[in-house]
C-alpha cells in the first residue's frame, strides 16, 4: 500500500529502509522522501517504522 501519496512511497520501501538502518523520521525522510510536502503520511509512516521495528 501506498504511505505518501506526494512521493508515491510504498510500506514496503518504508520497511526496507528501517532495515537499511533508518530507524528515525528524518533518516526515513532523508533516503525516501516521505513526508517531506504535506506531511499528512507522517503519522502512518512512524506507524509502519515502528511495527517492522518490533517485528525485527
Ligand atoms: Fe507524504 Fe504528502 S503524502 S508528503
């Protein structure tokens, strides 16, 4: 599915990345850049970080 729409951001690629090391909302932002225009993913994107975070 879709997180940020403005980037066409994927959960998937949000999970990658955690498991590339970035585990903050800045790195996430800075390697993808997720919610970095109208931000209204940012709350779902701290969400999908923090469920593969706790599966890994
Ligand atoms: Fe992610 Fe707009 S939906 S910045």
């Amino acid at each position: 599915m879709y997180v940020c729409v403005c980037y066409g951001v994927t959960d998937k690629q949000v999970k990658q990345a955690v498991d590339n090391g970035a585990v903050d909302l800045k790195s996430l932002q800075k390697a993808l850049n997720v919610g970095t225009q109208c931000g209204k993913c940012i709350k779902t994107t701290l969400e999908v970080m923090q469920q593969q975070l706790d599966v890994t």
